[in-house]
C-alpha cells in the first residue's frame, strides 16, 4: 500500500478503472477506492473511469462528476484479469497499477498487486488499507461500496475463496459505519416484474447433460422489459438444484453485435472453458462472448463434457 501511495503523490490526476460489464465487485472497488482517494488526497484529481449506464450502479452510494483533465495520469485497474477487458480510454495513463484477485493471465500494470486466493477485490483493497488504516481515514460510504464488492464475489460469504481474511476485512469496514441492513435491502428489493422473468426463464430453461441454461433474445429483454445485464443477472434462478451442475445465462447483446454468457457451477471448474470463448473469469462464476447463438451449442457440449469429466474424476 505505502508503494501505491507513493505513486499517487507522484501525479496530479489519478484515473480508476475496471472491467467492462461490472458486478458488484468491479464497482464496489472502483468507487471504494476512488472514495478513499478523494478522501485522503484532497489535492489530487480523481476520477472512476468507465460506462456506468449498468443497473448495478444504483445501489452504490457513488456518483462521478468529474472528467478527466489531458495530462499525463497515474491508471489504478481493479478487478480486471487482462488488458482487453478494462472499461475506458488508457490514453492518458502514464504509468498503470493492477490490483486484482482473479488467476494471473496479464500482469499489464507498471505495478501488480493480485491475490488470486482473496474471495473479492473489495477484500484486496480492503486489506490494503488495513495495513496503513492508522494515518488514513475510510469514510462509511467507500467503506459500504467495498463491502458490497466481498458480499457480491464471495456470495455472501458462500464461496470456497472465503477465509478469516475475508472476515477480517469485512469486520474492519464494519467499524466504519456500513449498515449491513440497508445494504441488504437495496441489494434484495425487487419490482413486481422480477416475477414475470422469473416465470419465462422457469417455463424455458433447458437441461443437457446437467448443463442448464436459459435464453434471452432481444425481443425477450424487450417484451419483458429488462436490459442485457438485468438478464444475465437472473442466473441464480437455476441454482441449487441437485440435477444441474452448471448453469447458464445466454443473453443478446444487440449493441456490441454478439451474444454474452454467465456460467455458474457448484464445484466444475468453468473458467478455462469461459476463456476458449473470450471470457473468463472464477473458477465456478465466469462469463464468455460468442459471435452469434451459432457458438452456443458448443459452449453447452464443452461445460457437459467438463461436468461428466468432473464426476468421473469425484
């Protein structure tokens, strides 16, 4: 931390970045951290980078409304294993830090920090700052956006990446004022519509080979009035039934032309599967993009194999 601290007071302008399609973790460290900063380094100017049209956006107490000026900058990228998938323009990045926690595919940054057996960023972060918390200050609304991030990768706290350093670090954002209550409502609280999603993807997921999955074109996100990512968030919706050992949710990206997938599995490693079709991600909760619903047959064949392949080795 004290190395990153350096480099901050090296710049006058520190840029945050993360991963393109953000969850909970990747906005969770981007606007803990940005908060952090602008608490502490008053002087500097800080901006989080990136598209934040998501719906995840608003359960953060975080607003950007800043630009960033056209000089040379200091690039903090959280929560982004490679290079291609940051979110935002690294023209004026001078000098780039990594922090991360996935499996090391692109050490891109000047400087890496990545702890690949943390269950978030959030908790990377987190434990960062524990180390210098004595001359720093954490305000309660960076200390919630962190917290959200451990609670969104770990799965409340679900997840085999789940360690007493995870609860060290969640106990720490604790003392600084989250409302674990009104986290968990924002988090939770859902429209009526919620239902009406939840009946289509029940009356039309499919199973082969224990791979379950369910479809969304874009006339469905349409007439069930959702976005992409609403889509792919309702993946959960096939979880936890003893016959899936993976599950899936295909989505129709009509803005960037392709077609975007959430893999999810109980204990089959999906991630290598997830980067053979440019994604990549967790062991057990990774994302892929296919050039059409022509790919889709075999991502299905490929997680079916590796699930029959996971048993017979069990």
């Amino acid at each position: 931390m004290k190395e990153i601290l350096e480099k901050v007071n090296a710049y006058k302008q520190i840029l945050v970045y993360r991963h393109v399609n953000p969850d909970l973790d990747a906005f969770g460290s981007q606007f803990g951290l940005t908060l952090f900063l602008k608490e502490n380094f008053p002087d500097k100017h800080i901006v989080a980078m990136g598209d934040f049209s998501s719906p995840t956006k608003k359960l953060y107490p975080y607003e950007e409304k800043d630009v960033p000026d056209e000089e040379k900058s200091l690039a903090i990228i959280v929560d982004t294993a490679n290079r291609e998938r940051i979110d935002g323009d690294l023209s004026l990045a001078f000098e780039k830090i990594k922090i991360d926690h996935h499996l090391i595919v692109d050490q891109y940054g000047d400087l890496n920090i990545v702890d690949e057996k943390a269950s978030s960023c959030a908790q990377v972060i987190t434990s960062l700052y524990q180390s210098v918390e004595d001359d720093y200050t954490l305000s309660k609304e960076a200390a919630s956006c962190l917290y959200l991030g451990i609670v969104g990768d770990s799965n409340r706290f679900l997840y085999r990446n789940t360690d007493e350093r995870t609860f060290q670090a969640a106990s720490t954002l604790l003392k600084h004022g989250v409302d674990i209550e009104a986290l968990y409502k924002r988090l939770y609280l859902r429209p009526e519509r919620d239902l009406q999603v939840t009946k289509f993807i029940l009356n039309n997921y499919q199973v082969e080979n224990k791979v379950a999955y369910y479809i969304l074109k874009d006339e469905d996100l349409q007439t069930l009035q959702i976005s992409r990512e609403e889509g792919s968030n309702y993946v959960n919706t096939l979880a936890n039934i003893e016959e899936f050992a993976i599950w899936v949710a295909v989505t129709e990206n009509t803005k960037d032309h392709n077609v975007r997938v959430s893999i999810r599995s109980r204990e089959v490693p999906v991630n290598t599967i997830a980067s053979a079709f440019h994604g990549g991600g967790h062991a057990l909760a990774s994302g892929a993009t296919l050039s059409s619903f022509e790919e889709l047959p075999a991502l299905i064949k490929a997680l079916g194999e590796a699930a029959a392949s996971y048993q017979k080795d069990e």
